[in-house]
C-alpha cells in the first residue's frame, strides 16, 4: 500500500554510503602550526566560503572549484578534503577526488576515514588492488570505524567474491566497543548482501537482525539514528519491533508533523501487513488531522472501511478524495461499489457517469453499471452494461473475467427469462470455481423451478448447502427441488427451516410452502402460508392459490 523508501536497494544505495562516510575527528597534523601553515589555512578557508556563497546561488560548478582549491590548499583538513571528494565523485569526478585524497593521506595523522574514502575512489576507478590495500590500512588506523569494512565489502563485490565480502562484514562484527551508529550502518550491510546474493539472504538477514538488537541495547542517542535502526528492523522483517520503535519516537516528533506523518504512514503499512485495520485506521486519521487536504490518505482510508464493511465512512472518503483529486479515476469505481452497498444504486450510477465523462471505457465502469442496474431490477440494461464489460475484459483484462462476473451475468440472463444463455453462464462460473456455492445453488434451483435436470439439480444444492447449511436460500433451493422430485414431506422440513432461518418474511419461499402443504393435503396451513406470501409481496399467481384454497 503506501510506499516505503529502503536502504541498500541495490549495490549503488552502498556506493552511496561510502561515498557519505562517517564522522571524522578532523584531526591535523601538527598542533602548532608555523606560519606559512597558518597562512595556507586561511587560503583554504577563503576558498570555502567562495564555495558556500556559490553554493547558495546555485553555481554548482562554481562551487565545486572552490572546494577543490580550499582542499587543494589545506591537505590536513580531513573533513574537509572528505567534503569536496564527496562532491567530485557525486559529479562522476573521480580522479579529481583520487587527487586530493592522497594528497591528504600524505599528512602524518591521516585518518581511517580519510583512506576508507580514497580505498572506495579507487574501487570507482577500478584498481582494486589499491582499494584493497587502502581499505586494510583504514582499518589499521581506526579500526572502530566502518569506513575500513565498507570500502573492502564494496571492493570485494565488484571483484565477484561475495565470500570475501561476508568475511569483511563478520569481521566488522567482532570489533568490540563500537557504537550505535556502527552497528547500524554494518546491519545495512548484511541486508545489502543478502539482496545481492538470494541464495543466503535468510542467513545475512539473521545476521542483521543480531547486529540490529545490539545496536538498539546501546540506545541509539539521537532520534535520527533510531530512525534508521527502525527502518532497518523493518527490512528484515521485524516488524513489530519497528513499529514499537515509531510508536517510541512519534511524541518526539510534535514539532515536525510532515516528518511524523511519514513514520505514522510507515506505521499505517506495518499495521496493514499485520491485518490490524484498527491500528492503521488511526494512524491514517492522525495524518488527516494535519493535513485534511491529503487526497491519497482520504483514499486509503476509504479503502480500509470498505474492506471492513463501513460502505457510508468510505463513501464519505472517497466523495472527498474526487474532490481533492478529481482526476485520480480508481476513486469513482470505489465510491459507486460503497453506493451500491449502501442500496444507493442511483447515486452509483450518477457517479459512475461522472466518470464516464472523464475517462475511457473500462471493465470497472461497465460492471459496476451493471451491478447497480440489476439492483434497480433494470435487469435488461443491466445486461447491456454486463457485455460491454466482457468485450472490454477479453480486449484488454481477461483476469477480470472470473467466476463471480460470469455468476452476475448469468443470474441477470435467468431474470429477463433467457435460461438457455443464463445456463451457459452460470456452468462458466463453475468451470472457473468449482466451489461456487452460490452458483451451484442458483443453477440448480434454476433447473428445480424449470423441472429439468432434477437430479443434477439436487446434486449441485446439496454441496451448496454442504458450503453453507444455515443459508436459508439453500435451505429452500433444497426443500423445492424434493418437492419437484415427488419428496414434498422431506421438502417440508427444509423449506420450514428456511423460514425459521429467514430474517424476514419472505414471499417466494412462504409460496413454496403453501404448495408443499397442499401437496400434503394440509389446505389450511397452505392457505395461511400463501396468504403470508401475499402479505410479503403482491403476486397475482399466489393470490389465485389463495383465493382457489379459499372456494374449496
């Protein structure tokens, strides 16, 4: 449902990390600094703030020069040599990076991170010879940092030896004392490597999971990190504990609401997932509240008390998702299906027009046409709207062509009184679903209310009944297709429990009872029986039973 950015996608999302980096000390390498060093600094310093100038009137290119020759200036200062290769190798500038970056590795203090940084630039290159040996000298010098790890998995990787990348990884893992914002990072690798190799994710997610757990017991200390270590708890599946996390985090969040109606979305999916409809309903309701306009939340929100079997709250959302994206052509279908449940077939049918206006054809258009026309008993249009859907669908969605569509269809060609073609139908249904409780019932009481096909008749309403036994129109379907095989006392007690199963009075079934009373000669019980049927529902043929029983 609603989309979630992930970490490590692909082997590039890990390019990225590295060409991010870690934090570094900005160590120099000398403490007193002569004069012609502090003179350099200052010219380093001036280019910087060249750049940052550029930078904020978008001269990009400008902007990267100056950089260049503050870092080209000042070789010692690592965050910011680290800052302008970050810059040349996101503009596909590679060398220009591999120059200041072993400028800088010539300084006597230079870092882990900065040799991490120029092992990765040399990957990019593709000498991974020297990767290797920059990335094994990163971890000499700062062996509790990741940048060492990353550049080997990566260089290892693009050398096609994923084993020696899973090494480099487990042996990341054993450095002890590390921090929250390590362990994260190096569980993103493990699930960046079970995507790249399929055949042992479940083993580098386990791993990242574990990593994940030790990062969470060192209580990540800014609201950043946790995020990032929710986020990875949820790519490996541990749902709960990711959502735990939000629910932990969301109070901190008060003062960023776009920001937290990110997380209550990520928690809306995770509850979804979870089938917990409550849940998700409320944390889609508390981004509504910030943002009342939201079009897509009014969706999902109407979707969800669709799926839940609120037809009035989701026609209410999806009458204000057409209003705030009208347009957006799913939206329609959605609110004439809530119209339809609500009884509302008029209504269905002015919007689905509404979209006949905007958009082409389509199945959903012309089915739900049909659907809210044979709830009108317009059955004959109904069926024109019935086989436009099915040109459409075998034209363009033959998947929408399912065992319920042929049930529709056929049961609307038993009302016009075309059994032959509604036969045809209903036999496509269970073609397609065997199991087709309602058109095994509807076919055989078909062929019962017809006398034909007696046997197979019973047949298809006895499994019907089998699917469903409390169903009080299976339970008639039976009780008539005995009486049409000349049982009416084992007709009677089915038919009687349909009654007492029937919410309320029903005429079809009170007649069926009338005539398998008369057939038992019980007249009075018929005559009251037919007389209920009336009560129920005008019918000219049951009131000349009536009045017949009533001269007798």
């Amino acid at each position: 449902m609603l989309h979630r950015s992930l970490f490590w996608v692909a082997l590039t999302a890990t390019s990225a990390l590295l060409v991010a980096g870690c934090k570094t000390t900005g160590t120099r390498a000398d403490n007193v600094e002569s004069e012609a060093a502090l003179e350099q600094r200052a010219r380093a310093h001036a280019h910087y703030a060249a750049g940052v100038i550029h930078d904020l009137n978008d001269e990009s290119v400008l902007a990267l020069k100056e950089y260049y020759e503050a870092a080209k200036a000042d070789p010692g200062d690592q965050q910011l040599v680290l800052e302008a290769s970050r810059r040349f190798l996101l503009n596909k500038q590679p060398e220009k990076a591999l120059e200041l970056l072993a400028r800088a590795v010539k300084e006597p203090n230079a870092s882990g991170e900065v040799y991490g940084r120029l092992g990765f630039v040399y990957s990019q290159l593709g000498q991974l010879d020297m990767a290797l040996n920059a990335g094994l000298t990163a971890i000499k010098k700062s062996p509790q940092s990741l940048a060492g790890y990353q550049n080997l998995y990566l260089t290892y990787f693009q050398n096609k030896q994923p084993d020696k990348a899973l090494a480099a990884l487990d042996e990341a893992a054993k450095v002890p004392d590390t921090d929250a914002e390590f362990l994260t990072a190096l569980g993103e690798l493990y699930v960046n490597f079970g995507m790249q190799t399929p055949n042992q994710r479940t083993a580098a997610n386990e791993k990242a999971h574990a990593i994940f757990i030790r990062a969470q017991r060192l209580n990540p200390p800014d609201v950043e990190a946790q995020l990032k270590l929710a986020e990875g708890f949820n790519l490996v599946g541990d749902t709960q504990r990711t959502a735990e996390m939000y629910r932990q985090l969301l109070p901190q969040l008060t003062n960023a609401s776009a920001f937290g109606d990110g997380i209550r979305a990520r928690l809306a999916d995770i509850y979804l997932k979870q089938e917990d409809h409550q849940r998700a309903f409320e944390q889609l309701e508390a981004i509504l509240q910030n943002d009342p306009a939201n079009a897509q939340v009014n969706y999902y929100l109407g979707s969800l008390a669709l799926d839940d079997k609120q037809p009035a709250k989701a026609a209410d959302y999806f009458s204000k998702t057409i209003l705030l994206k009208p347009d957006f052509e799913p939206a329609y279908y959605d609110l004439a299906s809530a119209q339809i449940n609500l009884d509302q077939s008029a209504k269905a049918l002015a919007t689905l027009e509404q979209a006949r206006q905007k958009f082409q054809q389509s199945f959903l258009l012309e089915y739900l046409s049909g659907v809210a026309h044979s709830q009108q008993k317009n059955y004959t249009e109904a069926l024109t709207n019935f086989t436009a859907a099915e040109i459409v669908a075998e034209v363009k969605e033959p998947q929408r062509l399912t065992s319920g569509f042929y049930f529709q269809v056929g049961s609307n060609f038993e009302r016009v009184g075309d059994s032959a073609t509604a036969e045809k139908y209903l036999q496509k249904s269970l073609d397609l679903q065997p199991n087709n409780d309602e058109a095994m019932n509807y076919l055989g009481y078909m062929w019962a209310d017809h006398g034909t096909n007696l046997n197979r008749a019973r047949e298809l309403i006895e499994k019907a009944l089998k699917a469903d036994p409390e169903s009080a129109a299976y339970l008639d379907s039976m009780g008539w297709v005995l009486f049409k095989l000349g049982q009416p006392g084992p007709a009677l007690d089915y038919v009687l429990k349909s009654v007492a199963a029937s919410e309320e009075p029903d005429a079809e079934l009170l007649d069926h009872l009338g005539d398998i009373y008369a057939a038992l000669n019980q007249m009075d019980k018929a005559h009251d029986a037919w007389r209920k049927s009336v009560a129920a529902g005008p019918n000219e043929r049951v009131q000349k039973k009536l009045e017949a029983a009533g001269k007798k």
